[in-house]
C-alpha cells in the first residue's frame, strides 16, 4: 500500500498527506507521560540525566530538523546543543565537550556523511550515540547505542516531507524527556505532552490550505530567485521551505534569518523576487513585521504565513496566508506543511519531475 501512489499524482503529494497519520504512529505509545519518557531507551535512559552538551549531526532535510531541535533543547532543556552538517563535521577538528551526546538525525540511516560522522564519533568522548531515524535496520540504527525511531513509512519522493516532520515530533519527544530527566516539573510536562497530542490535527488544518496554496503558486512560476524568511525555529523552517523550493522546482531559493536582512539580501530585494515570510504569533513577530516593512518599502512582494494572532492583512505588496493558531511548540511542525504544498505545486506548474528531481539522490550512500 505504501509503495502505491494511489489516487495521488506523485508520491511527494501523497506523502504530504500522509502527515498527520504519520505523525500520529510516531507519537504512539510514547505520549503517556513522566513514566513513558522515562523507559524512552529502557535502563539506558537515565543517562540523560548527565547530559550536559549535545551535539547533532546530519545531512539536507534531517540536518534543518536538527537545527530546529537546537533551539528546544537549549530553551527547554537548559543544555547547549550544537548542529552541524556531516560532510563538515567527519573532517575537522573538534572538542567534544564533558558529557556530550552524540545525536544523529537521518530518514534513510544510510547516509554516508552521517554514517562517517558516527563512525568517528564512535571513537571519541560521547556519553552515548543516539540515531534519529526512519529505518529500523538502517546501518545508523545497528551502528548506534540507542535509537529513537520515526515511523513514517517508506519515503518514495526524493523530497523529504513525511520524515522531516516525524523526525520533528520525535526530536520533541526527546528534548522533553531531556527536559523532564534535568527537572521539568510534572504540570509543565503534561501541558508539553497535550500540546503534542494536538498535533496530527492541527496537520490535518494546514492541509485543507491545498486549494489556496495551488493558487498561489502560479505567482512563483515564472520567478528565477525566491527568499524565504523566519525568526527563531521558524529561521530553520524557512531554510527547509528553500531547500524544497530549489530541490523540485529547480529555482534558486534562499532562507534567511529575518534580522540578517539588513546585512546583505535587502539588497536583491525587488518586484522579481517573491519574499515567503514565516510569521506565527510569538515573541520575535513585532521584530519580525518590521523586517517585513522593510521588503515592502523596497518595492518587494511578501507571502506571509500567519495565524489570526499575528494581525496581518492583505494589502499592496502583501499577501497573507491564513494559517491555524498553533501552539507555540508545534510551530514548525505546522508551518512547515504549507511550504511543502508550495513548493510541490510551483513543480508541477513547471513540469519538472517532482518525485525524481534531475542530479539528486534519496539516499545518497557515497561521498
Ligand atoms: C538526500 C535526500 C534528502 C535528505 C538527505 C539526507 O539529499 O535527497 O531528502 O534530506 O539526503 O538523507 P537522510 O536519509 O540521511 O535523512
């Protein structure tokens, strides 16, 4: 059933679709609470109590997961959590901090950098060896201590969607139990664990913007550049919502820190190139809408996602996409749904082949 595209035209379409019960398989059994996160790695999770660094490695989609994760573990958890790309990781020089713990993120988990990386990692300091991944038999999962496994299902699109958005989930999962294991308190945990019950709904919400985002994507067919914009875990996302723009529909696509703007984009910034903004309600979106009037008062076409909260309208210059109100941790999760649905139709109005994108790999297994 999994390998069929059924009333799908792609796979990538149908996987999108597939979120919310994606989602929902990778919170099984694991949303109980105290008790549950504890017996996350059996006896071994008690480690995590030592935990004082941690550090994440993985490539294309998985890494901007990981970075995600790097701003939750260090509000949440209260550790510092360091991200970086396999392919830079394997071949520098690095100092592996007191009680770090070595976290890999991979769909495949046979990623030669990632696999690498580990395999060096092996050799060095780390508390323990944790793979964030989709493939229980993976060379990842059998090389790793300990494995925290997403359960999408088979991955067919060589676009990551379905598996970004479980590793997401799952990498929540882990920064509470972290959290939990440093001293989250029992009521900020539960409300934690609500908040995630929630989320293949609220998936399921982002979707039914599939009629209006198609429309939209006519604005973007004939563009040759596009930036994508965001502040705090929506910067991540909107280095994701690049990644696919570039991969499926082969224009050039740049994510950028909002508050960077000033520091070199704004200087691209014209009627030629749409600006995508990811602008949920939170603490960073005043500083966000003033980024905003920067693109519009330099003659710049904005598309911004926002919730009701964030008070944006339609006007010259600015469209907003309406999206629901999330809970702040849910965030990118969410917000990561409309940017897939963009970039896959821009594809289709382009023609190119959106499964098998030219030059690229779904597991790219040599270096
Ligand atoms: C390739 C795929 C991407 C994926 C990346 C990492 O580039 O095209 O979709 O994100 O590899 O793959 P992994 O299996 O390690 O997550």
């Amino acid at each position: 059933e999994d390998a069929e595209k059924g009333e799908y035209r792609h796979f990538m379409l149908k996987e999108i679709f597939e979120q919310p019960l994606a989602l929902q398989r990778t919170l099984e059994g694991r949303l109980g609470g105290a008790e549950d996160l504890a017996q996350m790695f059996g006896e071994r999770t008690a480690m995590l109590r030592d935990v004082q660094c941690v550090q994440i490695i993985a490539c294309g989609t998985s890494y901007h997961a990981g970075a995600v994760a790097r701003y939750w573990i260090e509000a949440l958890a209260g550790v510092p959590c360091q991200v970086e790309v396999a392919s830079e990781f394997r071949y520098r020089a690095h100092v592996v901090p007191e009680k770090t713990l070595f976290v890999t993120i991979s769909q495949s988990g046979e990623t030669a950098d990632t696999l690498a990386a580990l395999r060096a990692a092996t050799h060095a300091h780390y508390l323990a060896h944790l793979a964030v991944c989709n493939v229980p038999s993976s060379s990842l999962v059998r090389e790793s201590e300990l494995a925290l496994l997403t359960r999408a299902g088979p991955e067919i699109g060589v676009a990551s969607t379905k598996a970004f958005t479980t590793q997401l989930a799952a990498l929540r999962l882990l920064v509470l139990a972290l959290a939990h294991a440093r001293g989250l308190g029992e009521a900020a945990l539960s409300q934690h664990l609500e908040e995630l019950r929630q989320l293949p709904n609220l998936v399921e919400k982002a979707l039914q913007m599939d009629a209006a985002i198609q429309t939209l994507a006519e604005d973007f067919v004939e563009k040759q550049h596009t930036l994508f914009l965001g502040r705090g875990t929506q910067y991540p996302v909107a280095m994701e919502g690049a990644l696919k723009l570039k991969e499926i529909s082969y224009i050039h696509a740049e994510a950028y820190p909002a508050g960077e703007l000033k520091h070199g984009p704004l200087a691209l910034v014209d009627k030629d190139m749409p600006v995508v903004a990811v602008a949920p309600r939170d603490d960073l979106l005043e500083k966000l809408k003033s980024n905003l009037q920067e693109v519009r008062a330099r003659g710049g076409e904005l598309y911004v996602f926002a919730d009701q909260q964030a008070e944006l309208q339609d006007e010259a210059g600015m469209r907003v996409l309406a999206m629901p109100t999330v809970p702040e941790s849910l965030i990118p999760i969410v917000y990561s749904v409309p940017l897939q649905l963009l970039s896959y139709h821009v594809a289709v109005l382009r023609g190119t082949d959106v499964d098998q994108p030219r030059n690229l790999a779904k597991s790219v297994t040599v270096e």
